[in-house]
C-alpha cells in the first residue's frame, strides 16, 4: 500500500452506499493505494469521511487537474529543483 496527500480542486464524485453519486469536497484529502482502487480520506466539520474508486478513475481524475497530488516524491517521482 502506497499513501500521499492530494488536494481536490475540481469535481470529484463517487457511489455512496445507497448508490447515489456523492462529491468528495474540495480540499486536502490522504489516498491509499490498494490493488486495483484507491481510497480517499478527509475530515470536515461532521467527522472523517472515506471513500474509493478505481484505479482507473482516479488517474482520470488527476490527468484531468480535478486532483493534485501535494508531495510527488512520495509517489518516487523527482520533484523539480527549486530555485532561489
């Protein structure tokens, strides 16, 4: 299992428990990489919340901006030197 802070800054939704889509507030949320799906993990004023897509549609979300990942090397990607 992999896990890493990620910041949701577009539309981001999942199937509730009753089936209905849900939209996972923006702000910082931790993922945990399992085989296949992630989970998503975050905090609000009514508690902690969770919820999981696949893999497949996670990517989708990243590729599309709707998600940014806060600390790439985390994922053994090399961040870019910073420069003074």
């Amino acid at each position: 299992m992999l896990a890493f802070d990620v910041l949701v800054r577009g539309r981001v939704t999942y199937e509730a428990l009753d089936g209905a889509p849900a939209r996972i507030p923006r702000g910082h949320c931790r993922v945990e990489t399992h085989e296949g799906f992630v989970s998503l993990l975050w905090i609000d004023d009514m508690g902690a919340h969770s919820a999981t897509l696949t893999a497949e549609r996670f990517e989708e979300h990243l590729e599309a901006g709707a998600v940014l990942v806060l600390d790439a090397a985390q994922l053994g990607r090399r961040r870019a030197p910073e420069r003074s």
